[in-house]
C-alpha cells in the first residue's frame, strides 16, 4: 500500500475515535466514502492497535481486528479504531485525557492459509489463527517476538487465549492457520495533524 494511502487510513482511525470523543465530523472518511482509492477497498482482515506512548516505554491500550475482512479496508479501519478505544473489554473507554498520547497502528491480514506443523510458523513474520469448533484465538506476528514466546509457547498461548487448555493444540484436532501482515503506525498530537 503506498504512503498516501496508509496515511488516509489512520487519519480515518483518528477521525473515527475524534468523531465519538470530540463529537468532531470525520471528513476524511466521508470524502473517502463517496471516491475511495483502489487500495482501500478491498474487503481484508485488519487488526486497530491503540499503544501509549510513555517517556520510555509504549503500553498497549486496545486492538481490536476482524479476520475475513467482510468489509472494504477503510470502513473495517473507521468501525474497528472505535471499537478499540471503546469496546476492548479488558480496557475502560478511551478519554480524552490520554488522547494526546495515543498511537494507532493498523495492521492489514493476508489470507489465511492453513498449516499441518509448527515448522512452518516463522516467528514475527507469521502471525497465527487457531480454530477448535467454536473457539478461535489470534496473535498478530509481533507478539510472540515481543513476548520472547518460542513456537510452542506461542500455540499454548493461543490455546489459552480461545478458552481451551494450553496443551490442546498436541491432540491435532484443532486448525492452525498462518497469515502476514502489512502493519504501519503513526502518533498524533490529539489536534489531528499526524506526526
């Protein structure tokens, strides 16, 4: 995706958490609505990422992401940056007190393509699915880097995080899936100018 576009998403996921926090118009996405670029209308998974930025450290403060992509890229960009500030269930509401100190990431799925070992992840170029019935769990290819996971503690974590034991995925019953991504990031200043 070229700069001017990956731009023109995360000024839509500012406007979209500005238009809930400062009852602003999100004109980007409106105007994008009625003549969007060839890029961002295709219907793909994305994950929204909201991170603090601390003096020394970057928190997370929300992701929120859909897999099929059953919407074009910049409207699942204007729902899912709303749903992270707001709907995270392990966060309280975006403020807009922390506003200023919030970075958007967004991270755009590849199709999903099923895998029969754990030979085949590649640690922080694969992110990776997990499906058992009606459980299903996803980390992004980032996490198991920035946790320090190898490959099997990375499948028991995603065992763990779809409400499964940690050891489910050695009965070979469930699915493992694997995907990349094309992720990019900006900061803003809370006035809506990107950084």
């Amino acid at each position: 995706m070229n700069s001017s576009n990956r731009l023109l998403l995360l000024t839509i996921a500012h406007q979209s958490i500005c238009e809930t926090l400062e009852k602003k118009t999100p004109y980007t996405y409106m105007q994008v609505k009625e003549d969007p670029p060839e890029e961002v209308i295709h219907p793909q998974g994305v994950f929204v990422t909201l991170k603090t930025k601390h003096k020394d450290y970057t928190s997370l403060r929300g992701c929120i992401g859909n897999i099929e992509g059953n919407r074009p890229i910049y409207e699942n960009v204007y729902q899912l940056a709303k749903e992270s500030a707001f709907k995270d269930p392990r966060f309280p509401p975006l403020t807009m007190k922390e506003l200023p100190s919030i970075c958007i990431q967004i991270s755009i799925l590849s199709k999903l393509k099923p895998i029969s070992s754990m030979d085949e992840v590649i640690l922080g170029t694969h992110g990776v699915v997990y499906e058992y019935r009606l459980h299903r769990a996803l980390f992004l290819p980032e996490v198991a880097v920035e946790q320090k996971w190898n490959t099997s503690r990375l499948f028991g974590q995603l065992c763990m995080k779809a409400s499964l034991p940690p050891t489910h995925w050695k009965s070979g019953e469930g699915t493992f899936y694997v995907f990349t991504t094309e992720t990019f990031e900006d900061s803003r200043n809370g006035s809506g100018s990107a950084m």
